[in-house]
C-alpha cells in the first residue's frame, strides 16, 4: 500500500451521509442542536454572574439540573422503547424552544427575573435529558450495520463542531449584542432541527412495546449489568470522566500555574480540537471488530496524556497533550459507541441510550468535585497527572476484571451476530 492509499485510508469515512438521507438529517439536526444549546451554555451562567454577582449562584444552576438529567433521562429511554421516537424528538425541540424563548423574553426585561432563570434551566434540562435518548437509539435504524461505526463518528463530528463553534460565537453575541440574542440564536437553531426530526421518515418499533415504567426501567438496568462487554464500557467511560476529568482546573492552571490567564480560551479548547482531528482521520476504525480492547487502550491513552499535561514545563505543551487526550477520548467514544450500535436489540435501545446518557453526564460533576478537591488539599498539577495516572489504573482494572471486554470481537460476538441478522430479516443490513 503506498503513503497515499494509506492516507485516503484514514480520512473521515462519509458513507452514512452519502447514502442514507435519515442520518443526514439527523446529522444536520443534531450539530446544529449542539450549536445553539452551547451558545444557550455559554449565556445562562454568564447572565446568573452579572445579576448576582454570586459564583454559588452560576454553579447551583448544575445542581438543580442535576436532578432532572436522572429522572427525565431515564424516564425518556423508556418512553424512547415505547411511542415514534421521531415524534418524540419533535415534541422534546419545541419544548426547548418554548423554554428558551422565554428566557429571551427575561433576558430582554429590564430587570430579568433570576429565579425565573432557574425554572427554565430546569425545564431545559428536563426535555433535553428526555430527547437524547430517542435521538440515539433512532441513530442505527438509519444506516446499515457495517456503517455503524463511520455513522457514530460522524455523530461525533457534529457534537464537536457545536461544541467548539457554539461558546465561541455566544461569548461574541454576550460581547457585542447582549444576552437575549443567545437565546434567539438557540430557539432558531432548535426550530431547524425540529423541522430535520419530522422530516425523516417514521421507524416503527420492530416489537411490541410496554409503557414507560419503574419496572421498564429496572428491566434495562439489569440488562445493562448482565452484559459483561455493556458494563464494561460504562466503567471505562465512568473511570476516564471521574478520574481524570480536568476542566475545572483550567482557570487555576492558567492564572495560577502559569500566570497566563489570556490563553485559558487555549486549555477549553484543546481536546476539541485533538477530538476534530482524531475524526477527520477515523477512516480506519470501520476496519478495526476487537472494540472493547480498542476502547480500552484509547481510555488508558486519554488518562496516560492528561498526566503528561499536568507536568508539561509550557502551557503551549500542555495545550499539546491535552489535545493529545481528546483525541484519545473521541476514539474510545466511537468504538462505545459502535459496541452499543451494533449489540443493543432495537426493544432496549431507549433505555439504555438513557442509562449511557447519566453514565457520561454523571462522571465530569464528579470528576469536577474529585479535580477541585485533590487541587485543594495538594496541588492543580498534582490534582491533574494524579488523575490522569488514576484513570490509567482504573481502566487497566477493568480490562483485567471484564474480559469478555476485553476479547469482544464484532464478528463473533452472540449479541452483534443476532442484532445482525434481525436487522437483515427486517431489510436494513
């Protein structure tokens, strides 16, 4: 093979989009979903600050919200299972755009109403955490199998490029024209989307369906832990978030360490960066089946490059490796993502999107309270590579323990054997 065929090789593999018009929707709709709820993330904590004054008052925003991601992300998995998840995500869009729409309508008063900023994120974080789910388990009704993986990447790509873009342009709009006109960017972006979700066309479920339920909810737990190869990717997300996770120490790192508080936007940045990167050259994870040990080297990677960033002499070198790490970590990404995909039968897809969903929202607030309070007790770079070196424990431990994880094979696995071949006796092989 020469350097040029090897190169085509591991460029961005875009069949999904070429061939399936339901995931082109899908993935316009969800980048450009992402878009407008970070420009939404960047104005609600910034509007709280200047009415308040109050740092407590910008982080008890994530507390209440803490709630409603468990109980509406749970409870949305087992609605997913059950009604048109294409109806759902409707639904869900234009409850955030109503939410959001009178958020624009207090932010443009001339004394907004704090409390009132409360409810709504509430609000938001209550449809939010109930779409997500649908939206995922819609995701691999519209592509063949052996896309998957290209089509969890490519999903990947737009989450990405929102995250990026969107903080960017709120920070601009805060700046230059005001907080109300975040919101409206947001409402306008969730319109557009809601319109892509009731454009695709309708995939009724294969099986019969029971409604939502606390035992419907319990059936999808113990499905999840039953599953040795399942359990593992949520331990492994679970270890990297919570160990790891150094976001919260990026303003310290930035004023305190290095005295450079100019380049903090440099250290956000980063891992989207290296996780754009990382996408752009995803070709080859098509061709790679051992995916829970794919996961489980990207994990130790994200942990063994987060350490290296909490010692780097240079702020520009840690901006090195924390890319370094988010490129790591949006490899892992694909390949849970893929497992999930390609085991998780059509009947347990909701829910499960639902259990995975609180597995990598849960584990950064943890991870933020572990980073922030280690920092405080030792040191920010301590803090940083002991956390880093955690993870990297913590994975291999969980590659040692679950190894049925770690010799996971697509072609042979019992799980992606069957869901294959229910897929092709339906047609969508």
């Amino acid at each position: 093979m020469t350097w040029g065929e090897r190169l085509r090789a591991l460029r961005l593999d875009v069949t999904p989009l070429r061939s399936s018009r339901d995931f082109r929707l899908l993935f316009y709709a969800g980048t450009v979903f992402y878009f407008g709820a970070m420009v939404t993330y960047v104005a609600i904590p910034f509007q709280i600050y200047t009415l308040t004054g109050s740092n407590f008052a910008v982080g008890a925003v994530g507390l209440v919200e803490l709630a409603p991601l468990v109980v509406f992300g749970l409870y949305g998995g087992a609605l997913a299972d059950h009604v048109d998840r294409r109806r759902l995500l409707v639904a869900c869009g234009v409850a955030q755009a109503t939410f959001t729409g009178v958020l624009a309508a207090n932010a443009f008063r001339d004394d907004p109403s704090i409390w009132l900023i409360f409810v709504l994120s509430v609000g938001l974080a209550s449809t939010s955490s109930m779409q997500r789910p649908s939206r995922e388990a819609l995701m691999p009704r519209t592509v063949t199998h052996d896309q998957l993986a290209a089509a969890n990447a490519l999903t990947s790509l737009g989450m990405q490029i929102g995250v990026l873009v969107g903080p960017a342009v709120g920070g601009l709009l805060v700046a230059y024209v005001g907080i109300g006109w975040c919101f409206l960017i947001d409402i306008a972006g969730l319109s557009v989307a809601s319109l892509m979700f009731w454009l695709m066309n309708a995939y009724p479920h294969r099986d019969e369906t029971t409604p939502p339920s606390l035992a419907g909810i319990r059936q999808g737990l113990s499905y999840a832990l039953s599953r040795r190869d399942l359990l593992g990717t949520y331990l492994v997300d679970i270890a990297a978030m919570l160990l790891a996770f150094p976001v919260v120490l990026f303003p310290a790192l930035a004023e305190e360490v290095f005295d450079k508080p100019q380049v903090l936007g440099l250290l956000y940045s980063a891992e989207t960066v290296g996780a754009l990167v990382a996408t752009a050259l995803s070709g080859w994870t098509s061709r790679v089946h051992h995916h829970g040990r794919a996961i489980v080297l990207a994990a130790t990677a994200y942990g063994g490059m987060v350490a290296l960033a909490g010692l780097m002499p240079s702020i520009w070198l840690v901006g090195v490796f924390l890319a370094l790490s988010g490129a790591a970590d949006m490899i892992s990404g694909v390949f849970r993502g893929t497992v999930w995909s390609q085991t998780i039968p059509e009947s347990m897809r909701g829910r499960l999107a639902g259990i995975e969903m609180l597995s990598y929202s849960l584990g950064p607030l943890g991870g933020q309270v572990r980073a922030g309070v280690t920092a405080d007790l030792w040191s920010v770079r301590g803090a940083i590579s002991s956390g880093g070196l955690a993870c990297v424990a913590g994975v291999g431990l969980t590659a040692v323990w679950l190894r049925d994880f770690w010799t996971y094979d697509a072609r042979t696995d019992e799980h992606a054997v069957a869901e294959r071949a229910v897929r092709q006796a339906a047609g969508e092989a």
